[in-house]
C-alpha cells in the first residue's frame, strides 16, 4: 500500500482553458441568457418550497429517526423530500449518552497525550502565531470515538439509505456500491460556549475549478452544458466516480467520491448559534455552472473560482443562491446532518454562543474503483498513526497512547477499508 492522492495536473494555461471551455459551451447551448432565466426559475420555486416548509415546520431540512432507516420504514414521500432538499437529519442515530461520552473520551485523548503542548497551529497555514491557542477544528483523525462511530453498523446502514438514494446503474456500468461505504477519516470541531465566530462563507465542496474543466466533470453536466436543463439529474452517479481533484500543493483535498458529506453531533446544538446552513436545492449547480457564461463575467473568469480552494458563492455573482441558505433545527447529540456534494453550505456567524458545538466529520463514500485507492492509503495512515493524505502532514497521533490501530477494526472497519 502507498500513501497517495488521486489527482489531475492543472492546464498550462487556466486562463486560456477558461476562455475555450466557454466558447465551446456558448455555441453548444445557443441562447445562454434564455437558459440560465429558466434555471432561476426552477431556483427561485424550490427555494420557496423550501422556505414554506420552515415557516411551517420548523425547519426546510427533512427529518427521519434512525431507527426508520434501520427497519427499512422511511416513506416515499420522506425520500421525494430528501431528494428534492438534497438533505437530510438523522435523529439519534446513536443514543445521545453514547455521543456525549464520546465527546469526554475525545476531550481526555486530547489531554493524555498533551495536545496543548504539541499544537502548531492550522497544518496549511505557514505563517501561523507562535503562541498557537487550541483551535476549533482539531487535526485528529484516529481516536476511538471517532472510529468506533466510523466503523459502527448505525453509520454503514446511515450510509447505505443515502447512497440508494442515487442512480448508481447507468450507462451500462455501475458507478459504485451502495452498501458498502469506505472510512473516509475527517477532523473533529470542538466550539466551547462563549465563541465569537465569524463562521464560514457559503461554498460547495468536491472541486471547484474543476467542474468546468474536467472532462469527467464535464461529462457529468453534459446535459447542462448542452442545454438540457430537464435532462439534468443531480442523483446520477455516473462519472462521478471519475472525477480527480486538480494537483495543487499545499492544498487540503479530496481523494474520495463522497455522495453525502456529513457530521455527527457530539454535542447539544441550539437554533441560531452558528448552525450549518444550505441552499436545500441539488440543482442550484446547474445555475452555478451557468452563471459565468453570462455577458457580465470575464472571459478568463468563473465567478471567483480559483485552483486548490472551494467553489464560492457570493452575493455578487449568485444572489439567488445566496437568499436560500436553510439553518438546520437545533440538535440532540447523536443526531447526524448530511448533505448531497453538490448542495451550498455555509456556517453562519455567532457571538458569545451558548452551548456547545461539537461534531465529527463522517461522509458517505462508496465503495468503486476510485474510493478503494483511497482506502488503501487511510489503511496505510492508520497504520501508522499519520494524518491521511488529503490532509496537512501534521501527524500528531504516531505515538500517542490510546490511538486506534488496525487491530481494533471490526468486520464493518475492515471492509470499509478494503481489508477484508
């Protein structure tokens, strides 16, 4: 086993790419300002469909209890909304006493193995203070709460229900399975009372300049750059799983195709205290793909895309967008949120926050050709105590005491990571 990215060299001329991809697509499409008015419309309806269900329920966001999913019980109507928001809450998939004790035995690993003392401050910023304070999100990966959860059966059966919401059959092949889901490891964030954030601007994951340039990803939005809005279905997996990230140094990625991102609470989460919020709509891509074809855009531009960052959403270039972000409803520990890749998230800003806001990061990457190079190189990171590939080298965890090993997997961890 290596340790390794999959990843795609960046063209010799970005600008000169940009200006034939957009070229090419002008002609392919015809009449741009007539198609992108149409998308805004589809926008702007399932924005206030979206908007109708929180002023009466709560929350735009649908809801299922884990143990629906768990007996196969969740109704058609459910999965036509999660379908139509592009997300979803599961309510206690684990019991909150289990999250909440992962959360102290998270707090007592940190301080066995002195954190504190170690810290060096944010792995991809070199400029980073001296007197680095402890941060929000942690570059831990190998604790065992956070792979207890990873490898539980709640999350592999979570995991399955969200990847079967896909089409992953088509065009003769199929793009991956849906029951089996790799251990894609992530970071934990701990957020004590009383933080003063200035959250996170909205943005969409998965690539960024990549989505108009790739010609995996090209091939996955072929109807929306030819025009085809109604041919268009944010639920087919295929070319997904083709799709590689641009080579850019010093830059986090991802080396998996995830269906859903997604964390786990770990903690109690109160409404409006710098929650997660969406644009509940899978289709808003089709108006970011679109939005810099029009006539206001540079040609060498794509609405402020830029190689190794995320896609940004602005209220400058995709107003329309930026009016749908959704909060979630306030959380239980042990309650997950989950979001399909190409769905605008955004952390809203908080002041002095009143309760805690702490989660683990736990997508759903299903197994294919693709995610089975990625496991190997989490197994190989595992084994050794590193920080995956698609992270900073920081490899805090080599010798800490009381880190997960590969002898701790189950039969879940074990196929997850392609071991068994």
């Amino acid at each position: 086993m290596t340790e390794q990215t999959q990843v795609t060299p960046l063209p010799a001329s970005i600008s000169g790419a940009i200006r034939a991809f957009k070229q090419q697509v002008r002609q392919q499409i015809g009449d741009v300002e007539s198609l992108f008015a149409q998308v805004c419309q589809r926008i702007d309806s399932a924005i206030a469909e979206a908007r109708a269900d929180e002023q009466r329920l709560g929350s735009a966001w649908p809801c299922v209890n884990y143990e629906t999913i768990a007996r196969g019980e969740v109704s058609n109507e459910t999965l036509a909304r999660i379908k139509r928001r592009g997300c979803v809450v599961v309510k206690q998939q684990f019991p909150r006493e289990q999250a909440l004790a992962w959360d102290t035995s998270l707090l007592d690993y940190l301080d066995l193995n002195n954190f504190d003392a170690q810290y060096r401050g944010p792995g991809d910023n070199f400029f980073g203070s001296l007197e680095a304070s402890r941060p929000e999100i942690f570059p831990i990966y190998w604790s065992q709460a956070q792979m207890q959860a990873r490898q539980s059966e709640a999350t592999a059966q979570v995991q399955s229900f969200l990847n079967r919401l896909w089409r992953f059959s088509s065009q003769g092949r199929q793009w991956f399975d849906p029951d089996v889901s790799i251990i894609y490891p992530d970071r934990i964030r701990r957020r004590p009372p009383g933080t003063t954030s200035s959250g996170l601007g909205a943005h969409t994951d998965s690539g960024a300049l990549e989505r108009w340039l790739l010609p995996a990803y090209q091939q996955v939005f072929a109807s929306v750059f030819h025009g085809d809005i109604d041919a268009y279905d944010p639920w087919d997996a295929a070319w997904r799983t083709e799709v590689n990230e641009y080579d850019v140094p010093d830059t986090t990625k991802c080396s998996a195709f995830r269906t859903f991102q997604g964390w786990t609470a770990l903690s109690d989460m109160i409404a409006d205290q710098g929650l997660l919020h969406v644009v509940p709509a899978p289709e808003a891509m089709a108006y970011i793909l679109l939005r810099p074809l029009l006539d206001d855009v540079p040609d060498d531009e794509l609405c402020g895309v830029a190689p190794g960052k995320v896609l940004p959403i602005s209220e400058k270039w995709h107003p329309h967008l930026i009016k749908g972000l959704c909060s979630i409803p306030a959380l239980e520990a042990g309650d997950s949120v989950w979001w399909h890749c190409d769905v605008i998230h955004a952390v809203a800003p908080v002041e002095n926050q009143q309760g805690w806001g702490n989660v683990m990061y736990i997508p759903a990457a299903p197994m294919c050709d693709k995610n089975r190079l990625c496991a190997q190189a989490v197994a190989e990171a595992l084994a050794h105590g590193k920080s995956p590939a698609d992270f900073p080298p920081e490899h805090y965890e080599t010798a800490w005491r009381d880190r997960f090993t590969l002898d701790d997997l189950n039969d879940h961890g074990r196929r997850a990571l392609g071991l068994a």
